[in-house]
C-alpha cells in the first residue's frame, strides 16, 4: 500500500526499534509504578536500549480517544522536567510564544507534526482516524505551553530540530539527563513483579461488582497458578 501523502513527520527511531517488546511494556509499568495501557510503540530509547517514551493510540480498547500520543516515562527525565515546570518555565515559554512570531510558528509546526505522528501511528497500528481528536495535540500546543513533559516527550520521539520549545526543555535538564548516557541504573524499582503483575489485587473489590469481571479475575488466578506463581 502506498503511503498516504502529508504534512512531513519526523521519527527518532526506525520502526524495528520502534516495536515494544514484553521486557519493554515491563519496564515501562516500573518506569510508572503503574500497569501501562496502549502502547503501541516506543517512541524514544535509552543508548542502553530503555524505553524513554511510551507511544499511546490515539484511541485507547475502552474506546476513549486519546489526545497525548507521546508520554514521558524515564524517571529520571521526567523529575528534571518537573523541577523546570516548578521553576516557572510554562508561563515564561508562553509569553514569549505572545512576543516572538517566530518561535510561535516553529511551535505551530511542531503542533502539525504531532498531529501527523499521531495520524500516522493510528494508521499502521489498525486504530485508524479518531475525528474527536482532529487537529487537537497536547501539551497546550499550538499557543500555549501546559505541560513541557508533553513537548519532552514529543522532541525525544521526533528527534532534535522538530519541537522548539521541547528541545529547550531537555537542554535545560542536561544537569541531570543528557541523551549521550545512561541514567536508568536505580532509576526505578527492578526488584518482585511489575505492576501490572498484582493489578487484579488493587481494584478487586470494584472488580467483584462487576460478574464478567469476576469470571475474568478466576480465569486469571487459574492461569496463573497453572502458570506456577
Ligand atoms: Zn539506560
């Protein structure tokens, strides 16, 4: 099949690199200290191989669609950038979007690529278009900025060059993250079962209300048990 013709997008990584791996969806649900939902791809890697960035659908299987294709993982990446956020950097970026016309169209193309990334992801992983999200990106592009780990994100995916005000964002964390190295040694706990491994024991009791639910938590626990954990 052919390619369909559009805005040019920019991706970090090839799309072997690109496939998440069962270790990868593990480190991930560490990463978060949560299970992940929907990934469909990374969308940025350690030099050691690490996921940085967690590639969403843009419709998650519940069905919701889902704006925020991009989103930061590393914990490492993802505190330095809070200390940015702490340290007022939103409101300084989104004023100067107000005074500098052209940072403000870099930005407003940075916003188009993020929406052909996201229509592109949605076409090779079968989710095809999702109409509620059109033209809707994330991170308060393409005007403002509301979360800069959003523009992260979106910069480790796409590469150097493509999101101005991400760029800025990961240059002011290179005290503590740099692209060059790795910081994933005891950045987040390797230690028992992933998250997503005692899931059915946290939402049990909202799970037991629902009969489907019930059967599916028996089968899992069966399933386990056979599977000797
Ligand atoms: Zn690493």
């Amino acid at each position: 099949m052919q390619s369909t013709p559009g805005p040019e997008r920019h991706e970090s990584l090839s799309p072997d690199q690109r496939v998440p791996s069962e270790q990868d969806l593990d480190t991930l649900s560490r990463q978060l200290g949560r299970p992940v939902r929907d990934v469909v791809e990374i969308g940025a890697r350690c030099v050691c191989g690490n996921p940085l960035v967690a590639t969403t659908a843009p419709r998650l299987s519940s069905g919701i669609p889902f704006p925020t294709t991009f989103y930061l993982t590393h914990p490492v990446i993802t505190s330095a950038i809070s200390r940015l956020e702490a340290a007022g950097l939103m409101q300084e970026m989104t004023d100067r979007l107000a005074a500098d016309p052209v940072l403000a169209a870099a930005y407003r193309a940075a916003h188009e690529d993020y929406l052909a990334a996201r229509d592109a992801i949605g076409a090779r992983t079968g989710v095809g278009p999702v109409p509620e999200i059109a033209g809707v990106s994330a991170g308060g592009m393409p005007e403002r900025v509301k979360c800069l780990h959003v523009l992260a994100g979106h910069s480790l995916a796409a590469g150097p060059g493509v999101n101005p005000l991400g760029d800025e964002a990961l240059a002011g964390i290179a005290e503590w993250w740099t692209a060059d190295r790795c910081y994933c040694s005891g950045a987040w706990d390797t230690e028992g079962d992933a998250p997503d491994r005692d899931r059915s024991r946290h939402v049990k009791t909202q799970e037991m209300q629902d009969p489907e639910a019930k059967k599916r938590a028996r089968a899992e626990a069966r399933a386990r048990r056979e599977a000797g954990e």
